[in-house]
C-alpha cells in the first residue's frame, strides 16, 4: 500500500446504542486496515473473480490516497464534500464518465461495506451520484459478416498448424455460446460434453451454468483436441485451450485472436465480448425467449437481457431504411 497511509492506529472498538453500531474514535480502523478486510470479502465472502477485485483495489486505491493526502486516515474520516472532490479531480484529468461511473460505484461498495462492519458511523457513498453514461448499442456482426469470420479461421487452419486449429476452435465455441472471455479461458476438458454438444462454465459470482453449441463448434473444438497434445505440456493441466508455451490460453491472448480473425475476414475489429454481443442478437433475431437467451448469457436480470432486444429493433431499423424505397421519403 501508499506509504501515506502507514500511520497505524490500534484495533477498532464498538460502542452499540439504541440498535446503531458506532465507531469508537480513537482507535478507529485505518486506511491499510480496511484496505486488506475490504479485499478478503471481496474474494472470501461475495467470490468475486481476480479480474473484479483488482478493479476494486484500485479504485480504492486511488481514492485513499487522495483522501490521506486531504487529512483522511480511515473510512471513518470520508465524507461526502471529499468522495465528490475525488471524482471532481478525476474529471478535470480527463477520466472518461465510464470510468468516473466505476470508481464512484467501487466508493460506494466500500462505504457501505464500512458502516455495516462498523469502521464508519455513516454511508456517504449513498449520496454520491454517477455522471451519466450514454447508452450506445455494442457493436455486433450480421449473420453473413459472422459467417466470412469462421470461415476466415476455417481456412486459416487447413495448414494444420496447432494454433490455427485452437484459434478456430476459439471462436466457433464463442460465437455458439455467447460466453464471456473469462468462462471460455476457464473451461477444463472435463466440462466439455461433445457427446451432447454442451459445455459448463462457471461465471459471475461463481454462477455454474451448462451452454449448448451447435454441430459446427463441435467439429472444430474436437479438431483441437486432436492436435491439443502438440501444444499441451504438464503446466498445461486440465485446460481445454493452451497457449503456445503449452499453459491455459489467457484472455488477452484471446482478444488478439478475435480481434485479428474479424479484421482479416473484413468486419469490424471486435473483441470476444463483441462475439457475445453478436451470439445473443442472433439468437433473439431467430426468434428466441428472451428468458432462454438470459439463461444462456448468464445474466443476473432481465434487463440486461434486454438490452439486446434494442440491438435487434434498431438493426431492423437500418434494414428498413436502406431497403424500402419510402421510407425516409420527406413528401409522404
């Protein structure tokens, strides 16, 4: 941690009045303190993925430094004047209000995390409100634009080259599934059913949920595992997908991989979130529930489920303006 945070205070002590539990100020819990209780629930108590925690860890970070550089030594010291200071100086250095949106939300998961364990007398992150983010629709392929990227891996692989054959194995499971990036790099070869054509893959919050895919993911995923022992290594385990030097395929190695197959098959550049996207829109164009396909994402709720029946009417939009020969007539 920030050696502006070293100033240690003694273990925290309760006081519990009328049902409220409060902070004894003189030895109330320092920065470091809750810094390290605050990343043991994170990871113990609400299993939160590596990849969720640090983004948490460093938004923190940043605001506990910036908080001790304003006189703060612990939870109990934020207010609501210096949380809304901190995302103030994040906006005058450019930060986007994505960006801004996710700290300010990370400062509220902490400040509420604090007052419930009784390193703080108050919440101030309930009053601390995100700037707006505007909502654009994701980028998604069509149906044929989706068709020329498998084909484009297909062709890729007929050299035999190891990596080609996982890289179109890659994809073709991506775009069948809809999975995250993360579930996809986590697969064992034991969650893989090709006898079913299904896979089971563990998600947000340590969600288990088993994914069908169709014929043509089948055949090129089992085409990896023909050649998988080529690249596979003891460090390599029970991973379904390996990297070059033979451990489990991580996920920026596959984000270059899509990105590089959507570009070289003439769509636009999409990162493996971008193949999900596009999973779910076609699903839902071919007539899906929309309860199945948030079964299929693995969504917590709906409505980000729904989010996809906007891609989809604002494509049939585009459609119907560029085919109809009235429809953007200005004399009907």
């Amino acid at each position: 941690m920030d050696s502006r945070w070293a100033r240690l205070r003694q273990q925290t002590t309760y006081c519990c009045h009328d049902g409220v539990m409060s902070v004894n100020r003189d030895t109330a819990m320092d920065f470091d303190g809750a810094y390290a209780r605050f990343a043991s629930h994170l990871q113990d108590e609400r299993g939160r993925s590596p990849h969720t925690v640090r983004a948490y860890l460093a938004d923190l970070r940043d605001l506990f430094i910036f908080a001790t550089a304003k006189g703060a030594v612990g939870p109990s010291d934020l207010t609501l004047p210096l949380l809304r200071a901190w995302l103030a100086t994040l906006h005058t250095a450019g930060q986007s209000r994505a960006t801004i949106a996710r700290k300010a939300a990370s400062a509220r998961a902490f400040t509420a995390w604090a007052l419930r364990r009784g390193y703080a007398q108050t919440d101030p992150g309930v009053r601390l409100a995100s700037p707006q983010i505007p909502r654009t629709l994701p980028t998604v392929l069509d149906v044929g634009q989706a068709t020329a990227v498998m084909d484009h891996a297909g062709v890729a692989s007929d050299d035999g080259d190891p990596i080609a054959i996982r890289d179109r194995g890659v994809v073709e499971l991506l775009y069948a599934t809809g999975i995250r990036v993360s579930e996809l790099c986590g697969i064992d070869l034991a969650d893989l059913d090709l006898g079913r054509r299904t896979v089971r893959v563990i998600g947000k919050g340590d969600k288990e949920r088993v994914v069908p895919f169709g014929v043509p993911a089948a055949r090129a995923v089992s085409a990896w595992l023909e050649v998988r022992d080529q690249v596979a290594k003891p460090i390599s385990g029970a991973a379904l997908f390996v990297g070059a030097r033979g451990g489990r395929l991580d996920q920026r190695a596959v984000r270059t991989t899509v990105g590089r197959l959507t570009v070289a098959a003439g769509g636009p550049r999409l990162a493996p979130h971008g193949l999900r996207h596009t999973a779910a829109t076609h699903v839902l164009e071919g007539g899906a529930d929309l309860r199945a396909v948030q079964e299929l994402l693995g969504h917590a709720t709906m409505a980000t489920t729904q989010r996809y029946t906007h891609v989809s009417v604002e494509r049939l939009r585009q459609t119907f303006v560029q085919a109809h020969p009235r429809a953007e007539d200005e004399s009907v």
